[in-house]
C-alpha cells in the first residue's frame, strides 16, 4: 500500500515550487525503505504541494494566527508545531477560499469573521485600535516636546543669569560645596595640581 | 526530606520576618548589637534557605514521586544535569530557586559592601528579607514544592522535550540572575530613601551590581533568544511574547538608569529621576513575574494557572504605593545640584537617551497589555502578534541606535557648531557610504536601509572614538600607539567598556535587521532527490535528502533525516534534523512514550547566513521526508553581539583604581607630622 | 525517618536562632563592618575634580571641546580641584621614597602600619569632616580644614547620635539646630 502510493506520487511528481526545483534522483523506488518505527518519527506528513508554498498563500496566512493558542501566525505553526492539529486544517481553509477566487484581504475577512478579532496577528488600525498604534508615539513625542521646552527656557534662564553674575558657576558634584569665595590659586598650588594630574593619570 | 525543608522553611520566614521588622523599625540606630543581629538574619536566611534547597535537590535525585513537584517534572530516566535543572523547570521549585538566589544576593552584599555604608545596612537586609518572604510566603501558601500526593506513581510525567535543552538549563536562571539581582540597588535606594543618606554614596555602593543585573538580564535574554532559535524551530529568535516584553522591561529601565546616573554622578542632576527608574526596574522585574505565573496575558511561557498571581498583583501594588510614597517625602531632599546648561551637551542628549529607553519600555508594556485594554473597552478579543510590535518600536528602536552614534560625539556642558561639524563629519560619511553602497546592491526595504546606515554612523563613531582617544593620548604623555591604546582603555575602563557595549547594540541591530532577508520553502523529498533555494546573498544551496534513520540515545527515540548540502555548487558538508521520541521506564524493561514527538532543528552557522533545516516528517512512515529549509542571514551575529556585550560589562566593572600610592600616601604624611607635633 | 527529620528542622532552627540572637546577649558590641575595601579613586571629590579637568583636557585633544569653552571650563574646573586639594589636607602629600634600601623599605611598612592603624582609630572616634575625612583633633568643634561644624551630640528630640555635617537626625528626621 505504501509502496504503492509513493510509486504513484513519484510519477505524480508535485515537487515544484516558488524558487524551488526538485528533481527526480531517478525511477529507483526501492531507495525509500520504510522506518522501523513510524511512530516515533511524529505524525505522517502530507507531501507538500505547490500551493502550500504560494507566496499567496504564506502572505495570507502570516496575517493570522493559529487558534491552538501558540501565538505563532498559521503558516509559522503549521510548518514548525507538527503537534498541532489546527494550523493544518486552517491551512485547508485558507486554501478552500482562494479556490472560490477571494482576494486577500476577503480571505482574512472571512477569517475574522468566523473566528473573531483575535485571528488577526495585529489589531486593523481602525477606530479604538489606533490608540495601540499611535499612543506610545504620542506620549514620547508629548514628554519629549515638554522636556525640550522646559529645559530651552531653563537653560536659556540660567545663560542670562551667568551673563549678568559670572559668579560661582556650578561645579562637578561632589566638589561644589567646597568652592564658594575660594581665594585666587597661587603658583605651589597650581604646581601641586598639575603633579596630581600626573599621578591621577599614571 | 520534605518535613526538613517544609520546617525549614517556616524558619526562614521568621528569620526574615524579624530581618524586616527590627530592620525597617531603626531600633538599631545607636544600638549595634541589634545592626549586628539584623544583618545575622540575612546570612542565617540564606543557610536555612540551603538547607530547603537540599531537601528539594535530595527528593529530585531519589526519584521520590511521591512529591507531587519531582512526579510533575522528572521521570527515572532523565538525564542527570536535567534532574537537576528540574529545580527550576516548574512553577514551585523556581520560586525557591528565587528566594534562595535572592537571599545568596542579600548575603553577598552584605558581606562585600565597605563598611562606610555601614548606616545603610540594616535596611537593606529589611528590604531584601522583606522581599524573600515574600517569596517563601508564596510557597508556603500558594505553591509549596514540598507538597506530597495521597499516591505514589511508578514514574513521572517527565520534563518536556522542549525544556530538555542546555539552554533551558541556563537560560533561565541566568535571567532569574538578572531579575532577582534588581532587588539589590532597589535595597539601596529605599535604604538611602529611608535614611536620607541620599548623597551619592548609595549610587557608588550599588554600581557594580546595576551592572551585574544588567549584564545578567542581556545575556539571559539572549540565552532565550538562542534556545527559541535552535528548539522551536521557527528560525526565529523574538516573537514579542508577553514573557519575552516582560524581561524586556526591565532591561530597557536598568539600560537608561545605566545612563543617567552618569549625569548624577558627574553633575549631581536626575537625583530623583534614577530614583525612580531603580524603582521602577524593581517594580517590572516583579511584573514579569506575575505575567510568568498569573496567566492573565495568554503565553507559551506560562506556567498552569494558579492562585499565585494574585499573591504577586498584591505585592506589586504594595510595593509600588511603598516606594513611591517614600521617595514622594524625601522629594525635598533630592535637589539637583547642578542645571543642564545647554541643549547641545552630553546632558542633554543622554536625556532624550531615556526618554527613549522608557517610551520604548512603555510602548512595550501598553502592547502587552492592549488587549487586556481592549477588551476592558470594547468588550472584544483582539491579539497583538509581531507585525504590531515591530509597527510601534522599530522607529522607536531606530532613533535609539541613531542617539547612540550621537552621545558620544557631544561634550559635556555644551558642544560648539564648530566642533560638531568636526566631530559628526566622519561618521556622517560612514553612514551615508553604507546607504549608497545598499542601494547600488538593489537594497529597497525602507528599514533595513536605515538600520544599516545608523549601524554604519555608529561604527564611524566608535571607530572615530576610539582612534582620537588614542591618538590624543599618545600625544599628551608621548606614549607609542599600542600602550595609549591600551591606557586609554584601561584608565578610562567605564567609558570604552561601555563603547564596547554600543558596538555589541549595534551588532544585534545588524542580526535583527538580516531577520527581514530570511527566504524559505518546504519540499518533500525521496532518497536522492534534491531542492534548491536562493539566498539574500545571492548563494544558491542545493539540498539532497540522503535518508532517515532511527536509533536510540538516552531517553528516546530518534529519527534522523539527513540532508548533503552544496553551496554554489561545492559540497558543504551534512546537516542532520530530528524527531525525538521520549519515553519514560517505570519498570525494567518497561517502555511508555512520555509527550508528542519533539523536532530537533540542524543548523548550520555562517557568519553570513545560517542554514536552518526542519525535519516537518515522513510521508507514511517511509524515508519520504518533508522538510523546511530555511537560510536566516546574520543570525550568528546576535550570539557574537552578546560575546562583545560581555567583554564590555566586564570591562566596565573591572575593579581597580582604588585610593592608594598617592591618596593614601598622602594622608599617611599628614600623620606623620601630627605625631610629630605631639597632638 | 520522620522523626529524624523533625530533629534535624528543630537544629537548623536552633542554630539560626542563636546566630540571630547572640550578638544582643552582649549589648555595645561593634557595629557590623563590610569588607574594608579602599574607595575608589573617582569615587572621592579629589578623584571626581581630577577626572573632570582630564576630562576637558581630553575632549579638547579629541576636537569635541572649542578653545573657548575650553578655557572657560577650565578655570571653573581648576577652582574647583584647586578648592577640594586644599581641604583635603592642609600639607604637601609626602612623596612616596621610592629609591630606599630594603632596611629602609622595612622601617617604612612598620611606620605605614602605625599610621594605618592610627588613621582607622582615628575613623572609628567619629571625629569625622564631612569633607576632609578624619580629623586629628578629638575634641575639635570645628574642622581645622575648611571651618565645618564638627559638633557631635544626640539630636534634640530623640537622642540618636548624630553625624558630623548631617542637617537631619537620621532617628527621627528632624532639623539638626546649627
């Protein structure tokens, strides 16, 4: 029986696809011997047929995620999650609407439709939704224009206010508080200083 | 020896109960004894904490499945170093790897911390006590890893074949690292907070560890991303799960306080503003865990459901009005020193540096929790996948790596047209070089040009960075090339530590960008056949499908397909993929399959593209294979981006430069002559 | 089996219970240290006014900083640095003898010795400058170094001892009167 169909999917031959070609090694049908333990390999797979690599298809199937709960879109569970038994079937489904000629954007209707909001792998920017999209921006773009605003007029205050009393300008943290009304440096100290700088280097 | 750890348990929860309330009474003020008992408390925790360890460890290696938590995660015939992972595999055994990792962290720092910071101790072991009962708490109450069944199962359910990886056995504890060791600066500024000592002396007690848990935090997620990639077997790395946004979080608030408390430090500015983003990184790190564990936001990371999350809401609340209200009465008390003097300045450009790191951090959280949102409001069920994420933050995410060739280049203070000319020219250039170059090659994805042109700026920048720097040293102490290399580096480890961590920021940009070129098909294919796909390269990979064999190793079964590969047209060797059947032995020569048959992706690593072979399964259990075949460019550039990201932390935290030779020196003279003067 | 358990629970219970309780049957006992490690160099105001002027000396080299604002900043910077050496200490540092025979060399780790253990005596008296660190003078009010109040008494209103510089009881937070 098994032999049987794989000598009629050798003559069948789908094996060509979008970017690929795959040849036939030759009509050697005994070079496919059968596993000793066909269940441990996981369940049988179908052979893949050309449409199950039309990049139709993928695209339509990367817009919606599978409903088994993984968080995966349908053409990423169905060809990664070989457990899951839904992604299959929503593959048959997507297949069954671009057979009755729908578009793309029919087909993920008819899907929402069916399985609700929550089929879309991300939300349609419409009505409550663009608050998802657009809110993070927003707020950066809202604190970020405050943020310039506030510290142009502060820095600007603080400008005006060195110009006017060039006294005490801020210092590092840390030294600031030693420096108020320090007396002018004398040559040993500014010798002293660069010998520190040195060793501080070193 | 689950009535050892089940006491033992009790007893860290009164030894850290009375950690926290002598602690955070400061009844100790003035009373050394009782500092001395305190910080007792946390050494003393963390032993008894062992000892409950060791009982859980004892009952996983005996194979007591009468534990209702070894019979959940473990099986007879599970490999050693898995049994031992298993500690952390579920819900109850991670929450004592928790609390006794944090209460090892409580320990260390209050055995390494100078004694100088003596006055902040006691409330440190508070905070973190407080935090580690918590933990047990939950243990003791919600999800005790020492409960026992009415029944004894012959074997146990095993660990999932997913979690049977390396990776699963150090990519969580290594983000758990990272996680937990928050609390520890999160201590410090509460301790700080508590009290008032809110100089910067809490900032240089701390440093080390805000870079540590960064550090842990980064290489645990890239641990995540590298199991993902080689276990689940989808080619990718980041799927903006709720669990994965949640140790983004974190992350991104500990990255941006890395940054900020620069400008505390050397300007005395952001004092409250770092207080808040350690509070805040506490408070996220928190957050992940009840999104791990509550199971309010569907995920595949999810533990079972259980009542635990509401233990962790409950907590998050409290702990969030706490803290806040704290640092709320010492508002006054945080007074910057300093004012940013001009919009052109390192200042300035390290600001908007975080108001990125945070926007993005809240652009992923009100992602994560849009739905729950939604559905609060419009009553439906709506999902956000990747396309969503990727709409919101790969702009956010752009301008970040834009500012990170920027941030260097400006002075501090304030930069003059002159000199930004100067110092933007090169990098410019390199920028826009890269861009031309793409778009000659045919490249027209929007994005991915502009990621890789920013990558080329920054480039520019760091190599501009650290060429001048040398230079300029060699000039000023007349030093050869290689040892001003060298000293500039080494004298100014926090600065060129931290450009080697841009350069790893850079170098996943560049992996992530490669994601959007990834090209893939299925085929199906007999002994001999081949299929061929191209790559973004160019290259053109045949595959040959050579046959399946099955044998068995360790627990399972496993199916092998292999497949010759040929690049070009030239032979590159073999890449093997599996299906692994594990199955458990509750009797000799007694055989059960445990779980559904797991896929072991072959991947072969390139520095330009990896080959990533899935073996989907046979077509009715023959050598008829059907496989995926997939070339995912740049990839292995995230794995060596991670390698870099941790020589940089490791020379930012190198110690050294301590008071000594001079300094201290210096002091000792003036000894000296005290004693000479008699006084 | 159970039982041996239970014991085992009740030690391990004891043992932390006398390690927590041990140090209040002997009240007056030393504060908990830390490891002593030394700070670091640009933790200390004189390392953080050196790294600054290094730093604009670097920065001009690299091009980030014009002529003019370097200038400028230098001045501040030096004033800056120039004010934290002379609090630091009212004398020249010895320089280090770096050419001594080896007896000398000896002599001198016994006198660093002494020093070392004078200078953490000194320390742990409390007699403390916020700013110039250690001070010589026990029972100094002021600091000899740059004028700061040194007064060391219990805050007013519940007696907590408090540290030299502080402007708020670290007991109670109430205003230290000056």
């Amino acid at each position: 029986m098994t032999r049987r169909r794989a000598f009629l999917a050798g003559f069948g031959g789908a094996l060509v696809a979008g970017g690929l070609r795959a040849q036939q090694a030759g009509p050697d049908q005994d070079q496919t011997g059968a596993l000793r333990d066909p269940g441990a390999a996981g369940r049988p797979h179908e052979r893949i047929s050309e449409r199950d690599n039309a990049e139709f298809i993928t695209a339509v199937e990367k817009r919606m995620h599978c409903t088994c709960g993984c968080g995966l879109d349908i053409y990423t569970c169905r060809t990664t999650d070989f457990t899951c038994s839904f992604s299959p079937v929503l593959h048959q489904e997507v297949l069954a609407l671009n057979d009755e000629g729908k578009s793309a954007d029919d087909i993920v209707t008819a899907f929402v439709a069916k399985y609700g909001e929550k089929v879309l792998m991300a939300p349609k920017p419409v009505g409550f939704n663009i608050a998802g999209y657009v809110v993070p921006g927003l707020v950066i773009l809202l604190v970020g224009g405050i943020m310039f605003a506030i510290l142009k007029r502060r820095t600007r205050v603080l400008a005006a206010a060195q110009a006017e009393a060039p006294v005490a300008p801020p210092m590092p943290a840390g030294a600031s508080h030693a420096v108020v009304g320090a007396p002018p440096a004398s040559q040993a100290e500014l010798e002293r200083l660069t010998r520190e700088m040195q060793e501080f280097d070193q | 020896m689950t009535i050892l750890g089940q006491l033992a348990l009790w007893t860290a929860l009164l030894v850290g109960l009375w950690a926290a309330v002598v602690g955070f009474s400061g009844r100790w003020h003035g009373r050394p004894e009782l500092a001395l008992s305190v910080t007792r408390s946390v050494y003393a925790l963390f032993a008894v904490l062992v000892v409950a360890a060791i009982s859980l460890w004892k009952g996983l290696i005996v194979h007591d499945f009468n534990i209702e938590y070894v019979s959940s995660y473990t099986s007879r015939n599970l490999p050693g170093y898995f049994i031992f992972s298993a500690f952390w595999a579920g819900q109850k055994g991670s929450l004592l790897f928790w609390a006794i990792v944090l209460s090892m962290f409580a320990a260390v720092a209050q055995w390494l911390t100078p004694a100088r910071y003596r006055a902040l101790m006691p409330y440190v072991a508070a905070v973190t006590s407080t935090v580690t009962s918590f933990f047990i708490t939950v243990m003791l109450f919600a999800a005790n890893p020492f409960a026992r069944m009415h029944f004894t199962p012959p074997d146990g359910q095993g660990l999932n074949p997913q979690l049977q990886n390396i990776g699963m056995v150090i990519h969580p504890p290594m983000l758990y690292l990272g996680y937990i060791s928050i609390t520890i600066p999160f201590a410090f500024a509460i301790a700080a907070l508590l009290s008032r000592r809110v100089d910067a002396g809490w900032l240089v007690a701390i440093r080390k560890w805000t870079l540590m848990s960064w550090l842990f935090l980064s290489i645990g997620i890239t641990l995540g991303m590298w199991w993902a990639y080689v276990e689940l077997g989808w080619g990718g790395y980041w799927a903006w799960d709720p669990v994965e946004n949640a140790s983004l979080l974190p992350w991104l608030t500990m990255s941006a306080f890395l940054h900020s408390v620069m400008i505390q430090e050397k300007r005395g500015m952001l004092k409250r503003w770092n207080m808040s983003l350690i509070i805040g990184s506490f408070l996220l790190s928190i957050f992940g865990t009840f999104i791990t564990r509550s199971g309010v936001i569907a995920s595949v990371h999810s533990f079972t459901q259980s009542s635990v999350g509401y233990f962790f809401l409950g907590f998050l609340i409290a702990a969030g009005v706490l803290s806040f209200t704290l640092l709320y009465t010492r508002w006054e008390r945080l007074e910057p020193d300093s004012q940013l003097e001009s919009m052109v300045s390192r200042e300035a450009a390290f600001l908007f540096n975080n108001l990125l790191f945070v926007g993005i951090a809240f652009s992923v959280l009100w992602g994560t929790l849009f739905p729950i949102l939604s559905e609060a409001v419009r009553g439906t069920k709506i999902a956000v996948g990747p396309p969503f994420f990727n709409k919101v933050n790969v702009p956010l995410g752009l301008l970040l790596l834009g500012l990170t060739g920027i941030g260097p280049l400006i002075a501090w203070r304030k930069a003059s047209t002159a000199n930004l000319k100067r110092q933007f020219a090169g990098p410019v250039a390199t920028g826009l070089a890269v861009l031309a170059l793409l778009l000659a090659s045919g490249m027209r994805n929007f994005y991915a040009l502009m990621s890789l042109a920013l990558a080329g700026f920054v480039a520019g920048t760091l190599t501009q960075e650290f060429a001048r720097g040398t230079r300029a040293r060699a000039r000023m102490y007349a030093e050869s090339i290689p040892i001003a290399f060298g000293r500039l580096v080494a004298r100014n480890r926090r600065r060129y530590g931290g450009y080697l961590v841009h350069l790893a920021m850079l170098l996943y940009f560049v992996a992530f960008t490669g994601y959007a070129f990834k090209t893939e098909t299925e085929a199906t294919l007999r002994p001999g056949d081949t299929a061929t796909l191209k790559s973004a390269f160019g290259h053109t990979y045949t595959f040959t499908h050579m046959g399946v064999s099955q044998f068995e190793q360790l627990n399972r079964v496993v199916t092998q397909a292999s497949v010759q590969v040929s690049k070009n047209g030239k032979s590159i060797g073999v890449v093997n993929s599996e299906k692994r059947q594990h199955f458990s032995e509750p009797a000799p020569g007694v055989r059960e399959k445990s779980f559904e048959p797991s896929t072991e992706v072959g991947i072969r690593y390139n520095l330009q593209e990896d080959l990533y072979i899935v073996y989907a399964g046979s077509v009715d259990g023959t050598e008829e294979a059907v496989y995926r075949f997939t070339l995912n460019p740049l990839v292995v550039w995230v794995w060596i981006g991670c390698l870099v990201l941790i020589v940089g932390a490791l020379v930012t935290m190198w110690p050294g430069g301590v008071v000594s030779g001079p300094v201290r020196r210096g002091q000792a003279g003036y000894e000296v002559q005290l004693a000479g003067t008699g006084q | 089996m159970n039982l041996f358990e239970i014991i085992a629970a009740v030690l391990v219970a004891l043992a932390a219970v006398t390690v927590i309780i041990a140090p209040l049957t002997r009240p007056g006992q030393s504060a908990p240290s830390g490891a002593d490690d030394p700070e670091e160099v640009d933790d200390t105001p004189k390392g953080i006014a050196l790294a600054a002027l290094r730093e604009i000396e670097f920065d001009r080299a690299t091009g980030k900083l014009s002529d003019e604002d370097y200038s400028q900043l230098k001045t501040r910077y030096t004033t800056a640095a120039l004010a934290v050496l002379r609090t630091e200490s009212g004398a020249e540092p010895a320089r280090p003898d770096t050419t001594g025979s080896s007896d000398r060399l000896a002599a001198g780790d016994v006198v660093e010795a002494m020093i070392a253990d004078r200078v953490r005596r000194l320390e742990h008296s409390g007699i403390r400058c916020p700013a110039c660190g250690p001070r010589p003078e026990s029972d100094a009010l002021f600091c000899s170094g740059c004028g700061r109040s040194l007064t060391v008494g219990g805050c007013a209103s519940c007696g907590t001892p408090l540290v030299p510089g502080s402007r708020f009881c670290e007991g109670c937070g109430t205003a230290v009167a000056r």
